[in-house]
C-alpha cells in the first residue's frame, strides 16, 4: 500500500513539475506580436439598394384559439 501511494505521489509531483516548467517557459518568452486587424472600408456616400421603411407601430399578431393553447403547454 504505501508503494503505491509513494508511487501515485512521485507522479503527481512529477506532473506538476512539468506543468511548472512549460508555465515559466511560456512566461520567459517574449510576448507575441500585436495583431493586425482589418477594418472594412465604409462610405456612407455611395448609396447601394433601396431604402427599407419600418413601421414604427408594431402589428399585432392574431393566434387561433388552438394555436394559443398549443403555445400555453
């Protein structure tokens, strides 16, 4: 039993180690370089497609009598 448990130990610690090592590796390089990001170019001059008019009082919807107590459950 305690071999075991000394083995399970070694191992644990073993793995932590390693985990240790790659952290203060990661850690010791140098940081990457900023990203480059890309920006669509947008101009509001140029007008393409059609203009879409909203209502701005919403519609109500009518359910049938069924179809509301479908919903309900």
């Amino acid at each position: 039993m305690r071999i075991a448990l000394a083995a399970l130990c070694i191992g644990a610690v073993t793995f932590l180690l390693r985990v240790l090592v790659a952290l203060v590796r990661e850690w010791m390089q140098a940081p990457p370089h900023t990203a480059k990001f890309y920006f669509a170019r947008f101009s509001p001059l140029k007008q393409r497609g059609e203009l879409i008019v909203m209502n701005p009082e919403p519609q109500r919807r009518g359910f049938a009598t069924r179809d509301g107590e479908r919903m309900a459950l």
